[in-house]
C-alpha cells in the first residue's frame, strides 16, 4: 500500500501537467453564408450565398490570437426595388431612364486578423481565471480576388471586423461562430457583362472607402489544436 501511495505522489504532478497542455496552433474548417452589400444592396442577408474556408490561429496566450485564413464564396445581387440609371450622366429630370442590373461573382478572400478575446480560453487552468466558452471580436487585413460573370478579375484591399464566440469542446477541439464585415477598397465586386454598369451609377465617384463594395462572412467553425508549447520541466 505504502509502495501504490509513492508511486501516486510521483505520478501525480505529470497527470496534473497533461492536463494542462497547451498547444501553439489551431487549424481548421468554416462553412456559411454571406451576402454582398453596394450600390444595389444596403440590407443584410438579401441576396445570401454560401461560403467555406480554412484557418489557421496562432495562439499568442489565452486571450489573444492571430488568425490566417482563406475563403471561397459566392455573391450576387440586383437591381430590384433600387433605382439605377441606365445613363448617369445624361442631364434628364428625373435622373435617367431606370435599368434592370443583376450580377453573379465569385471572391477568394486571404487574410488575417487579431482576435481578442473577452476571457482567457482553455482548460485546465481555472485560477488563471480561462473558461472553455468565451466570446471575441476580430479586426485584420486581407485581400479579394473577384471573377466571373463576365465582369473580367479584379483584385483590392479588405479590411474585416466583426465578433465571434468559441467553445472548446474538447482538450483539444474548439468550435464557434463568427459574423464580420469585410469592407473593400474596390467597386467592381458588383460589375457584370453587357449590362449597365454598377461602377458610380450615380455619376459620384467614389473617394478612399467611400461607395466602394462590401460583403459579410457568417459562419461556424472547427479547429484542432496542434504543436504544444515548450514545457521546461518535460525536457
């Protein structure tokens, strides 16, 4: 009996230091929707799409991360109920004869941005005050690549925000959602093949983020934790 309480005394500070790994990285998967938001579209969730993606979290300590990703979605949108000229700048009273525009594209968007989070996520060390569920916002920089529907490619700056909540499900497998805006410094998200264009319809050109294109993410995710963090006293 003496022997089984030794052998316990000396088990138990590697039982106690398992449990309270730490990992550098998470890699995972996001799917969802995400709608674009321009001259033809000003109301959330109108013209809705589906999205998917990767990330990559580079975990910095508890409360703040780094996060790569790159994503792949579909927007679209027209003219219905909003009024478009087919000639902007023909001096007419009533601003021109209105036209019918609609657009389909595809946008591949790279990126990372800085999450911080409201509390200290992880297990398995509750005096440092970390819960496994803890809400976030997020801000970064990126780029998007817009093609097809015979608007040609056209490529911009994007800059993200938005918020999101994660809940480690497992020691090592996190789950969540997040919800961000992604404004860009371009205004060929919405152009099209043989159709008026969409490009400053109303004759006002448009100045640094000024009437430039934006689209949103909503999505849910799952990463994984890999590459634990150096520990002195296993080495």
């Amino acid at each position: 009996m003496k022997r089984l309480s030794a052998l316990f005394l000396i088990l138990l500070p590697f039982c106690v230091q398992a449990q309270e790994l730490e990992y550098r990285m998470e890699v995972g998967g996001a799917v969802g929707t995400d709608f674009y938001l321009g001259d033809v579209c000003a109301v959330p969730f109108k013209h809705p799409s589906v999205m998917g993606g990767i990330l990559l979290r580079n975990v910095l300590n508890p409360r703040m991360v780094v996060k790569s990703n790159l994503a792949f979605g579909h927007l679209r949108g027209n003219s219905s109920g909003t009024f478009i000229p087919s000639d902007a700048y023909q001096e007419a009273a009533a601003g021109g004869n209105p036209a019918y525009v609609s657009f389909k594209r595809n946008v591949v968007d790279f990126g990372a941005q800085f999450e911080m989070n409201f509390w200290g996520f992880g297990t398995g060390e509750g005096y440092k005050g970390n819960r496994r569920c803890t809400p976030y916002a997020t801000a970064g920089l990126g780029f998007t690549l817009a093609m097809g529907g015979g608007g040609g490619t056209n490529v911009g700056l994007n800059f993200p925000i938005g918020v999101g909540v994660k809940y480690k499900l497992k020691p090592r497998v996190n789950v969540g959602a997040e919800w961000t805006f992604r404004f860009t410094t371009t205004d060929a998200l919405d152009v099209n093949g043989g159709q008026a264009s969409l490009s400053h319809p109303y004759g006002i050109k448009a100045v640094g983020l000024k009437n430039k294109d934006a689209y949103s993410f909503l999505m849910v995710f799952m990463t994984y934790d890999i590459g634990p963090k150096y520990r002195q006293c296993n080495n």
